[in-house]
C-alpha cells in the first residue's frame, strides 16, 4: 500500500495492491521474513529517473543490499553509491562498470581506497583534510567531491553532525585537495532522510548554492553537485508521487546549479516500498489493571531489522487479521531480552483489540534498511530471512 499525491493532499489516500503483500498472504514462514519484489524496484528507479531526467543516478547499495536489486538495477542502468569495498564488490560481481561506482563514504580505510582505485574507482567522498591525504597516497589524481555539513530540520530523519564540513572547511578542502594533486570536481550534500516533499529542499539547496558560488570566486572550477537521497517512502504521511517529487527537485538544483552534472543517490526512495515483512505477535500484555496501554511483543524487533524505529523517526504501517476491528492503542516491543527493543511508545501504535499471540503481522514499505540492519543471531533469535520474487 502507498499513498501518493501530486502537488496537492487527496482527500482520498490512493491504495495499491502489492504482489509481495499477495504472497506473504498465500505463504507460511518459520521467521521474520522480509519478500521483495524486484519488479517494484525496476517500476520505481524509472518514475525517478524520468522526473531526475539528465541526473545520474547511484542508488545507495547500503539500503538495501540484494544480490537480486542490484542486477536488476545493473541491467536498468543505474550507477551505484559504495560505502564499503564489501558493497563495490557486490556491485561489480553483479556486472556494473568501475565507472558506474562512487566511494561514497567519507570514512575509508585506506586498503579500501586503494582497492577502489585498483578496481578502477575515480570518484570519491571527503569531508577532512586527512581523508583527502589518504586518497592523494592510495588513489592519486582521483576525482573527489566534498560533503558539506548541512541541517535540514523538516526531513523526518535529520542527517547532520557526523558527516560534512561547513562553508570554510569545504573551500578549504577544495585547495588542499588540487595540491595534493586531486581533482575538486565538486560538492555533496544529504538534505536528510525521508523529506517528504520537495519544496523542504528549498533552504538546504539555497545554502548549498551560496557555498559553490564562493567556491567558484575562489578559484575552483565546480562541475559536479550530488544532491545526495532524502527521496522518501510512504510511511504512513502522505508523500508527493516519485516522479513529480523528482521532477521538483531537478528543476530547483538546475536553477542554482545551471550547467552543472547532477548526481543524486536514491536509497529509501527507491527500494522501500519494494518490500514488506511477515511477522507474528509473540504475547499480548498489560503491566497493571489499569494499565491504558497492551504492550504487543512481536518476534521481530529493533536488532532482527527494525533498527530505524530508533527514536521513532521512522513510522512503520501494519496489517493485522483483524483490521476493521475495534482498535486501541499499543506499545509495540520486539523479543529480545534487551530494555531498549521497544519499537514505539512516545507514540503508541492503535492496532485491534482482538490481537492475540500467533496472529500474523505484516510489516509495510519495509525493503529499506531491515535486511542490512539485521544482526546475526542476537539472544538466539535468527537474522531477518530474505524472499526475492
């Protein structure tokens, strides 16, 4: 299910069916099982690439990182966004061209930059004159863009303070970056995750521009702007159609960045809604008589997938057996036997008061950041299975 609008709120959300939701209903599973469909990921990398139109597109590998995507992304033609020298592995076992491949972190240990550089990698990230020391060694003459630390408090999931470099800093790293021998093509920027609608991009966009006209003044000739993701998923709040959404965005970049060669780096945007997760109530509880809120524990929780419940900044939609039924609200808690596995209390989810352990629960829009986030057997309980259609 996804709800979608154009410019405008519809009064009447648009539901559309999913062959995943189709066979998680036709399908019994001994675990959390993650289904995803290839196809809806195909269907969604063309709705942005015809609003992002010239923009090139590097889906970001680390939201989700099938095997079965990125072939099927490699034969649509995208390009890919690398955090690791384990994700451009992945992508060139797949058949994507050197070329088609970004360094995106600007974290690397220095083998990795030298194995990226091997590979045939030419472009990287940086953010810290020591980063770009260590690229000049190990991939000397690369082309590297800089990320600049921006704050955008409307994205659901502000991305600021871990990565990025202020105004200074950034044109700073642009000269130390040509006499290391290095080619500054360009700046970068992550406007944070799940910006519902394109016009949140305005203030984060006027900022970036104001950086690269200073650091045009200064002497460095700028080509490459990378817009980075924040493309969103439906998570329960209306989000503009992906196409339209796109289409915004380019137009806004295209007019502080006339002439300049766009890079963006859809990961939620693109494979989210691609996925859903079959799960089960594990126990039904209150803590006291007149406790106003069950607590719901499923067998999934915040280290078998859900990790992006951290801080309830990502609010996932649920399918019950007993939807159209009375409902109440809930405080949602994974299995484990850790006190931070709550899922969402600020904010208690309203699901049916007939819900009892053992009803199947299906776990919406959900290709994003769960397989990848699933940890490996943590209080015995397995890692997020994973069925490709």
């Amino acid at each position: 299910m996804t709800m979608l609008f154009d410019g405008a709120l519809p009064s009447v959300p648009v539901s559309l069916p999913t062959r995943v939701e189709r066979f998680i209903a036709e399908n019994r599973f001994d675990h959390p099982t993650l289904v995803l469909d290839t196809d809806a990921v195909v269907e969604r990398f063309h709705a942005l690439k015809s609003g992002l139109g010239q923009t090139h597109i590097h889906y970001a590998v680390k939201a989700n990182p099938a095997r079965e995507i990125i072939a099927r992304l490699v034969a649509e033609g995208s390009n890919f966004d690398a955090a690791s020298r384990g994700e451009i592995e992945l992508c060139l076992s797949q058949g994507a061209r050197p070329e088609q491949i970004s360094f995106g972190n600007t974290v690397k240990r220095a083998s990795d930059i030298a194995f990226a550089h091997s590979a045939g990698i030419r472009l990287f990230a940086a953010d810290a004159a020591e980063e770009l020391e260590k690229i000049a060694e190990h991939a000397p003459g690369a082309m590297v863009y800089l990320r600049l630390l921006v704050d955008n408090p409307q994205a659901d999931w502000p991305l600021s303070r871990k990565f990025g470099s202020d105004r200074d800093m950034a044109i700073e790293l642009c000269a130390l970056a040509k006499e290391l021998g290095l080619q500054p093509v360009g700046l970068s920027f992550h406007v944070g995750s799940q910006t519902r609608r394109a016009s949140m991009w305005t203030g984060v966009l006027d900022y970036v521009a104001g950086v690269w006209a200073d650091a045009k003044a200064a002497g460095h000739d700028l080509t490459l702007i990378n817009i980075g993701g924040g493309f969103p998923a439906f998570y329960g709040e209306p989000v503009e159609a992906p196409a339209a959404y796109a289409a915004e965005v380019r137009r806004m970049v295209e007019a502080r960045f006339p002439g300049a060669r766009i890079m963006a780096e859809p990961g939620r945007g693109l494979v989210a809604e691609c996925g859903a997760i079959a799960c089960e109530v594990m126990l039904v509880s209150r803590k006291s008589g007149d406790d106003l809120h069950r607590w719901v524990y499923l067998d999934i929780g915040k280290f078998s997938g859900l990790a992006e419940t951290i801080d309830e900044a990502i609010r996932y939609q649920f399918a019950t057996p007993h939807d159209g039924e009375a409902t109440g609200p809930c405080i949602l808690a994974g299995p484990s036997c850790d006190s931070a596995d709550v899922l969402y209390e600020k904010r208690p989810v309203a699901l049916p008061i007939s819900l009892r352990s053992g009803d199947r629960i299906v776990i919406r829009n959900t290709g994003a950041y769960t397989s990848s986030y699933s940890s490996v057997g943590f209080n015995g309980f397995p890692p997020l299975d994973v069925i490709v259609l």
